[in-house]
C-alpha cells in the first residue's frame, strides 16, 4: 500500500477541513437553513446507523456525481452542499462500515435542495386543499365563494395563513416519523428494509396532507385565521391528532425483520474516495466565481433597460406607471417573493396569452388588487415549468430568466 494510504483517519480528517476551509460560507449557510433538521440527522446516523450488505458506497457516489455534475453546470450551491453532506456519510460508511437509511432520508429533506423544491409546490398544494375544503364545507355552511386561499363567508373574507401546508410543520411530521423507526429498531434489535422505510415515509406525507386539510377546516369553522394562541394551538392539536397518533399506532404494524451483519462485506476504496474529493474541490473552485448571468442578453425590446435599475445581480427593476417589470434569475418565484412581502395570492393559473402558457396570479395587500404574470424565457420561448427550463439550462448552458409583471387592477367606478 503507498504511504499516502497509511493512515486513512489523518486523510479523512484532512479530507473534510479542506472542504470545509473551501466552501465555509455555503457550508455555514446550509446550516443555518435548517440547524436542528441536521443535527438531529446526525443523531439520527450515529443512533441508528448499522452494517449492511447494499453497496452503498456505490449509491452514494453515483449521487455525488450527480450533484456535482448539475452544481457545477448550473451553478447551484445547495446542491454542492448536500454533495458535501452525502461524501461525509461516504467516510462515515468506509470507516464504520455502518449506514442508517432513515438519516439519508432526513439529510436529503432537511437539505437546501428540499426546501427549494419544496417552496415551487407549497402555493400549488395549499391551493388544492382550499378547493378541496370548499367543496366538502359548501354541503354545511353557506360558502359565498372561495378565490384561490381566501373563503368568502357571509361577506366576510377568511384567508387562510402560508402556515398551512407549509415546509416547517412537513420537515417536523417527517422527523417524528425518521425518529419513531428509529426507536423501534433500537427496541426491536431489528433493522427495517428500504421498502419499509420508503412506505412509512409515504404514509407520513399523506397523513401531513390530512392533517393540513383538517387544520384548514377547524380554522374556518372557528373563524380563526389570525395568527394568536387559538390559531397554533389548533395547529398543534391536528399535529398531534392526524399526525402523531396515527404514526405511533401504525409502527406497530412494521415489524423490522433485518439481522444485524457482523462480516464486513463490501469496503470503500481509497481510490473512490480520493476521485470524488478531487471533484468536490473541482466544483468548489467553479462556485467561488462570480456567475454571469446574462439576464438581458437578447431581451425583447419592448421593454425599455433605460428606465430600469439593478435591484441585485440577479434580480432586474423596470417600474413604470402602468406596471412594474421585474427580469430575475428563475429561482426567485413570484409567488414566494410577493407572500414574503405580505400580500394575498386570491388566484393563481396557467392561462394562454398570445398562443403560450403563462402563469396569471391576482393579489391583494392594503385593500388593493393587482394582476401578476409571469413565465420562465429562454431565448425566445416561454415556459410555465421551472423543472423544465432547468434541464434545457442543464443541456445547453443557455441564459434562464423568469419575467413577472404585475399592474394594479382598478376598481369599477
């Protein structure tokens, strides 16, 4: 064995500080994002984690590569974090020989990349459960109409808060779930099968839904949409009602059935590790540059640049009379970036303007109105799906951006 190869513990060691002097801030970040979902994933691989005969060192470099590949083309740092994530539980795994599928699970939900994808579906999924709750309360209630989240009740309008449906209380089902298998397979002396664990996880999304869907009902019910004691203790009660309890009693019907294995089957080569280092630090390198963007490049000419101004390097400002114009980079979705400012999404759907689908929003905030469209462009089509133009940035490298106008609705005099 060559020299370098001695001492595999001092490598590992020299391994991460590397990775960590080399990408402190996107590692600091990912942290702060979500501190307690990642420690207690840690927690969770130290508790839980026990010798397997999968090949999971060749499970975690094919995601490694992966990750690196898209963070590297796209230039996406929580992809690269979570790249990092996965190439510790690799040295874990090649110096242990222990794994725990229920924190690979956690890690990935707890991650950056979670939160993101899962801020895209959480306006969507709020929305359906608001139709979904309208058309059950109409049968008991006298409903006046319901646009988008907002319920119109004898007059009165009852909007129903970002809460619901909303990533902390999903991140939190998911966690108490990771735990209870956890816990049974500490009592049990047994190990669940990736299918088991893949099911359970299932089962916690659905009953999260429920959850939220009878949350949703008992805030209406009690006229109880303002955020006081009232409001989160209901949301608590239906936490533990539809959420907790269900999971409890349905672990006892997932028996684990896996025998610890005490041979050492499989083993990391120092070889793998030493690629995938090299590449980590290949995409570190590529993510401390500046990225350019190109958002103007080749924009339509209606638009007049001499009237707008750089708000960030990734977010571009035209205010006029009629409208405001924002040209972003495609992550900053509308619907995030105007509830985060405090107003009211009433409408959100796909429409046809000129022979392509845009997204068409109505909003609300001081007692006015606004209509919002907006779309993702790449050269000079327009696109509703942000997954989409992600492969084709993925595929040809070309300028992504999303443009969002929104003008104010006038009321009729």
């Amino acid at each position: 064995m060559y020299p370098l190869f001695q001492n595999k513990n001092i490598l590992a060691l020299l391994a991460i500080v590397l990775l960590i002097a080399l990408n402190f801030d996107i590692i600091k970040s990912g942290i702060d994002s979500d501190f307690f979902g990642i420690f207690f994933s840690i927690i969770l691989f130290l508790v839980g984690g026990r010798k397997t005969n999968f090949k999971v060192n060749y499970l975690l470099v094919g995601i490694i590569l992966i990750l690196e590949f898209v963070a590297y083309r796209l230039h996406t740092k929580s992809l690269h974090f979570l790249a990092i994530a996965m190439f510790i539980c690799l040295i874990y795994y090649g110096f242990t020989k222990k794994f725990s599928f229920i924190a690979f699970i956690c890690i990935l939900l707890f991650s950056t990349v979670f939160n993101k994808f899962f801020e895209h579906l959480t306006a969507e999924i709020k929305q359906a459960l608001c139709e979904n709750v309208y058309f059950l309360l109409k049968n008991f209630i006298k409903i006046d109409k319901i646009e988008g989240v907002n319920f119109y009740i004898n007059g009165a309008k009852i909007s129903i808060d970002t809460a619901c449906m909303g990533l902390s209380m999903f991140k939190t089902g998911l966690l108490t779930g990771a735990i209870l298998l956890t816990l049974e397979e500490r009592k049990q002396k047994l190990y669940f099968s990736i299918f088991q664990i893949i099911l359970f996880s299932v089962i916690v999304i659905l009953l999260n839904i429920i959850s939220n869907y009878f949350r949703i009902i008992t805030l209406i019910l009690l006229n109880c949409t303002e955020e006081n004691v009232l409001h989160y203790t209901i949301g608590l009660l239906c936490f533990l009602l539809y959420q907790v309890v269900p999971m409890v009693i349905l672990i006892r019907y997932f028996k684990p059935k896996k025998q610890k294995i005490d041979n050492e089957i499989f083993k990391t080569k120092s070889l793998q590790i030493l690629s995938v280092l090299t590449i980590l630090v290949i995409t570190s390198c590529e993510l401390k540059n500046n990225q350019n963007h190109n958002l103007l490049e080749n924009i339509n000419p209606k638009y007049n640049l001499k009237q707008g101004k750089w708000v960030t390097e990734e977010v571009f400002k035209i205010e006029t009379p009629e409208k405001l114009i924002y040209i972003k980079t495609p992550v900053h979705k509308p619907l995030i970036c105007w509830t985060g400012s405090g107003y009211k999404i009433t409408e959100s759907r796909e429409i046809i303007l000129n022979g392509e689908k845009i997204w068409f929003n109505i909003m609300e905030k001081n007692n006015l109105k606004y209509k919002s469209l907006w779309w993702y462009e790449c050269g000079d089509k327009k696109y509703t799906s942000f997954i989409q133009v992600m492969f084709l940035k993925l595929l040809y490298n070309e300028p992504i951006r999303l443009i969002n106008e929104t003008s104010e609705i006038s009321e009729p005099s």
